[in-house]
C-alpha cells in the first residue's frame, strides 16, 4: 500500500482527509502512483501534472524520504521506504506564497 | 416574490450573494473554492440552478465546476482544454513570436437554451465549447486563423474575455480579446472576421487602425438590440449600430476613456454604463473618487453616479467582467472592486450601497435574476 500526502487545496478538490493510501501495481515510481491516484481522484487530471505532456507543474514538487524526488524521471523507482509504505510520498505546493 | 442571485469571483474563492427583489437584505454564501482564483462563474439562462465557475490557481492550474443546485454544491467536471493542432505562435509583449500556451478560463458563457453547452474564453486567447456540461471541452480553431499570429497579450494576459451569444440569432457569437479585438461568427464558431473597423489605437499598434491588435477591454449588447455593440476600449468607448461592421466613439464628456467593463441597463437599450479609471497605468479612479458613469443616449452625454460610492482616498479598480445588472425593475446594477467591495445599486445607479466590504479583490460579478 502506497501513502500519498496531497497539499490541502487537493485534498479539498479530491474530497479526503489526511493521507491517501493507493494499491500501484507494478514497480512504483512517481509515474504508477500518479496513475492510481488520478484513477481513483479523477478531479485531480491536470492538477499535479499535465494532461497531455505528462510534465509535472511548475509550481509541484516531489518529496520522500527527506529527498527532493522533484527532478528524479518519472519512472525512476521511489525509495523502499515508499514503496513499502513505511514512507509517503508527499505531493507539494511550491514555496510561493510568501 | 422574484429575487437575484449575485455571482463573484475573487482571487481567493467565490461568494453567491442572493436577496428578494427590494434588493436591501443580502445573504452571503461562501467561500467557495478558498484560495483558489475564480476568474468568473455564471448561470444558465436555461436552467438557473445550474452554474459553471472557473477556477484556478498557480500551483495546481485549472479546474472547472459546475452546480446544479444554484451555488450551494459543486462538482469539479472536465478540465482539459487543449488547443486543436499545432497552435502555432502570437506576439509577445515585445513583438517577438510566443508559442500559445494555455494558462486559464477567464470567461465562461453558458449557452441561451441548452444548460449543458457552455462557451470558455481562456487565455492564451481561444474559445472552446463543450456540449456535455463540462465533460469534454473542444477548441472553436478557426477563430486563430484570423491573424493569430499578430495578437499580444495586454497588461492581465493574453486572454479572450468576452463571449456574446446573440439570442435572436443562434449561429451568431461575437468575442473578444486583449489584445486582438473584436471577432464575429454567423456560422455558430465555424468562421470568423474581424470587427474593428474604426477603432484606433495610436499608442499600442504600429498601424493605429489595425485590422487586428486593439487591446479591447469589454464588450456589451442589449438582449432586445444585437446589432447595436458597446465597447470599453484601452481608451475610448466605442459604439457600433451595424453589428461589429464599423465603430464610433461615444466617450463624450467622461472625465477618462479609459476603463474595463461596460454594461446596459436592463430595459433601456441606450442606457449604458462604465467606470472611468485614471490611465493604463494608473488602475484606480480619477480624483480618488469611485464614479460610474451613465449615459442615457447611448453614449457621448455622460453623468457622474456617486451617491453611496466612495468619494474620497479611494484608489482601486473595477475589472472588466466585475460589473453587471439584474433584470428588475427598476433595473439593479452592480459593480465589484478590487478592493473587496460589491456595490448594489437598486435603482438603476442613483443610489448605492455595499453588499459587502471586506471580500478579496473580486475579479467578476453576474447576476440572475430569479422567479
């Protein structure tokens, strides 16, 4: 089971509280977890991520495991920690707002 | 006894604002959508209940929702807008080309007779349309092909603004957009032309009377009268009796031409109104006075309606789709701010007052008026 952390404005659209739990089959990179959380929120298409290029926003970041996953390719395996769910893998709002 | 339903979006959420038909005692909804940009929401005229907002924000980009139960609940429908084909190049701000990119909704018009067609105007400049109620959202491309390439964007973006369905007439839109101008379909979005004869714009454009280029901040139709077109220009306000084919300026007596909305008065087609502001870049009132001006002429004769608008210290801004009237009688005019403020007037402007104060700087305002 994957742990996802969404940032409050997408908890607020996706209508969950706390973390998110996802079963990913396969590898789990950040692509295969986007994927199931898109598939089980589909509110949240085009908020993390382009729909078309599948670029992740500007203003989104990646964190896990006390690293910056931000610029890691999208299907570069997450950590074990995550992976195994002793880790979530936090989706966050860029440090923008002052 | 008939009410209104006030629709405001903010740069931090939406706020419904609903009275009966005195129009004295208001009951605010919100926020919704808190921290999010709503650039506009509106309802069906077909189905008033039936509401779409745009909504968005810098970090998580666009979200569409629509209610069905007149801005109580929402539920977020389709949000891919994506631009049919190659989208080519438009111009920057300093000439040189720019891929089109999409960045936001500003406009959503929702369909005369049909509650689940619905027309987006979004920046970079282009309509899409669905007719699933928010499901899918396709590009109208042809309107690019009319020298796309040769748009800019003005100070607020690249954004198409306006989007006017002629109710007599359901194969007929007119658009527009900062800064390109005015466009105009027969054919229901399959081809355009441009309607900016007569509109000068000697400091912006190489080619003052450009076919293409004029930055036009806002246009208005009475519902009785679509031939007949009012135009909050950069500077000017502009009038065409000819549906678009030519325009006149009408700015008159205004202490300034220069503003964003315009709107009419709901059962006098030549009764018309704006908010002159300093200069293009000086975004508040002259004097430090919040002034609506009506014109009962149609234009060129204008007055100063400030009774309960603030005559002093006062430097905010009212933008371009942050005016809008009620179809009571008498007719209810209403204008937003960027200092927070939506001012009601329930007689046609004479008189004023604050619906609310304190919300933040509201990028538009509609208003339906209910049985």
């Amino acid at each position: 089971m994957i742990r996802v952390v969404l940032p409050a404005h997408l908890r607020t659209l996706a209508h969950v509280d706390g973390e998110v739990t996802l079963d990913v089959g396969g590898q789990v990179t950040q692509r295969s977890v986007l994927d199931a959380l898109e598939a089980r929120y589909p509110m949240l298409r085009g908020t993390i991520r382009d729909q078309v290029t599948q670029q992740r926003r500007a203003f989104v970041r990646v964190f896990a495991c006390e690293q910056d996953l931000s610029h890691e390719p999208p299907d570069a395996p997450l950590p074990d920690a995550v992976a195994t769910g002793a880790e979530p893998l936090l989706i966050v709002g860029a440090m923008a707002g002052g | 006894m008939s009410g209104v339903r006030v629709s405001v979006g903010t740069r931090k959420g939406a706020f419904v604002l609903t009275s009966d038909g005195k129009r004295e005692r208001w009951d605010v909804n919100g926020p919704h959508f808190g921290g999010w940009e709503i650039y506009h929401l509106k309802g069906s005229p077909a189905d008033p209940n039936r509401l779409y907002a745009s909504q968005s924000s810098g970090w998580f980009g666009q979200v569409i929702q629509r209610s069905n139960d007149g801005g109580k609940t929402w539920e977020p429908v389709g949000n891919q807008f994506v631009y049919d084909g190659v989208p080519g190049t438009h111009q920057w701000y300093d000439g040189t080309p720019r891929p089109w990119e999409f960045k936001r909704v500003w406009h959503l018009e929702p369909s005369l007779t049909d509650p689940d067609t619905v027309y987006a105007g979004v920046e970079d400049a282009a309509l899409f349309r669905t007719i699933d109620g928010g499901q899918k959202w396709q590009e109208l491309p042809s309107l690019r092909d009319i020298k796309g390439h040769l748009w800019q964007p003005g100070a607020g973006g690249m954004c198409l603004h306006t989007i006017m369905l002629d109710p007599g007439n359901p194969t007929r839109i007119f658009i527009a957009i900062s800064a390109a101008g005015v466009f105009g379909t027969d054919d229901a979005g399959k081809t355009w032309r441009p309607m900016n004869r007569g509109l000068k714009s000697q400091y912006e454009l190489p080619d003052p009377d450009a076919e293409v280029g004029h930055c036009v901040h806002r246009i208005a139709m009475h519902p009785s009268r679509p031939g007949v077109l009012f135009m909050q220009k950069h500077w000017d306000v502009m009038r065409t009796d000819d549906a678009g084919e030519s325009w006149q300026e009408v700015s008159g007596n205004l202490p300034t031409d220069f503003g964003f909305p315009i709107d009419v008065h709901a059962h006098e087609p030549d009764t018309i109104y704006v908010v002159p502001i300093k200069s293009d870049s000086e975004h508040y009132p002259p004097d430090g006075k919040l002034r609506v001006y009506r014109s009962r002429t149609g234009g060129h004769e204008w007055e100063a309606l400030t009774k309960g608008l603030p005559q002093s210290h006062c430097y905010l801004n009212v933008l371009r789709d942050a005016m809008a009237v009620d179809a009571l009688d008498p007719c209810g005019v209403y204008v937003g701010t960027t200092g927070g403020q939506v001012y009601a007037s329930a007689d046609a402007g004479n008189t004023w007052a604050p619906i609310v104060r304190d919300l933040p700087a509201v990028l538009s305002v509609e208003v339906q008026t209910l049985p």
